[in-house]
C-alpha cells in the first residue's frame, strides 16, 4: 500500500522541521514548499493526499493559496495559523480548508486532525451522500430510515434537530460553520437564524448527550460552528 503524501506549504525552517520530522516517524512521505507560487506548483506536479497550509507566507497570503488549490483540487487541506480571530477561522472553513489548527499544536493533535481530515475525505470519495448508516461510540444514525439511537435506545427528534444532525454526521470529524448550517436548513443566513441553530444543538445535546454540558458528540468550535466527533 503506498504512503500518505503530506505537502507542507510552511516558510518557517523551525516549524517545517517539526512538522516533518513528526509525521515522517509515521510513515507519511512529507513533500516541503517554503512559498504559495512553489506549493501551487507541487500541488499540480505531486497530487499529495492531503496539504498542511500556513497563512503568513513571504509571497502571497494562504488564504489566497487555498483559494487557487479549491479552484483546481478538493485535496483535504488543513490551515496552520498563528492568528486566531474566529471571523477569520469562518471566512477559512467557508472558503474550503477542511480543518485548522492554530500554533502552537502538539503532535498528537496535528496527527488526530490529519486522519479525521482524510477519513473525511475518503468516505467522500465512497460518495457520502449514499452513506446508509453512521456509528459513534453509542449513538448510532439510519439515514434510510430516519432514526437516531442513543445506546439501542431510540430518540425522537424534530424535523430541524434532526437536519441539524444528518448534516453534521454526514460531515464528521469536519467544522460546519453556523452560516453554512443556516444556508443548509433555511437558505438564508441571518443573526436569528444563527442562534436558532444553537438552540436545536441545544436541545440536541440534551437528547443524545449523557452530559450535555461536556459533550461527547457534538463539539463546539467557539465562535465558529460545530462537529461531529467521529472517533
């Protein structure tokens, strides 16, 4: 079976040494691009399965680089930030980053957001949408038959609990911001709306969390949205 391919898009020597060093004792072949010209460029020459994506590049600004991979790739991409505004974090997962992870990280969770990000993106490839069944830990979603169970205990659900749900579970181990779950459900993204949806996953919590004041399932991303675990 052939290795993961990492492209790290870092100009940092320091945190580019890391990083690889890291994921290397972990089997992941690490390909290095130091600017946003020469990582587009080893995007296009080497197809990585996955990019890490520094903002602050010498040359041009990651939030551009990721505008041009999206425009030609949906590789899983995850941003590696020092800045760490939540407007900034939004604009990011809504321009196509699969995940970020701000500096300084350990190397645990740079690993753990690296195999949810090409889960994710694998059980895309099976074609997500025909996705029947999902199970985490003990809750479990039958997609075919609309049913939620917590520990093979049934639990009933509204309609807008319930769409809250599917899109987040269609989607763990991914960030869905509170402005895409409002265009999901209502098509329109307004401040009310917004705090609707964070009612539902309220009340969610309270349904499928043993305690909902530490969820085991639904995770918040502060000022951003939400998440499935999936692992």
């Amino acid at each position: 079976m052939s290795s993961t391919v990492v492209l790290i898009i870092e100009d940092d020597r320091t945190i580019m040494k890391f990083i690889s060093i890291s994921l290397r004792a972990k089997q992941y072949v690490c390909v290095g691009a130091s600017t946003g010209h020469t990582g587009l460029t080893a995007l296009t020459a080497g197809r990585p399965d996955i990019v890490l994506l520094d903002l602050g590049l010498p040359d041009m600004d990651g939030t551009i680089v990721l505008r041009e991979i999206r425009a030609v790739s949906q590789v899983p991409v995850i941003v590696v930030t020092a800045r760490g505004q939540e407007n900034e974090k939004v604009k990011l997962l809504d321009e196509g980053a699969d995940d970020y992870i701000c500096k300084p990280f350990s190397v645990i969770e740079l690993l753990a957001r690296i195999r949810v990000a090409l889960r994710h993106s694998q059980t895309q490839n099976t074609d997500k949408e025909k996705l029947s069944k999902l199970i985490v830990h003990e809750l479990e979603m039958d997609f075919d038959k609309h049913r939620v169970a917590v520990a093979n205990e049934e639990v009933h659900l509204t309609p807008n609990e319930y769409h809250i749900l599917e899109l987040l579970a269609r989607n763990a181990g991914k960030v869905l911001t509170y402005s895409l779950l409002s265009q999901k459900i209502w098509g329109v993204t307004m401040d009310k709306d917004i705090n609707s949806i964070r009612v539902f996953v309220t009340g969610l919590r309270h349904k499928i969390e043993k305690d909902p004041s530490h969820p085991r399932y639904i995770k918040t991303e502060v000022g951003v949205g939400y998440r499935l675990a999936d692992e």
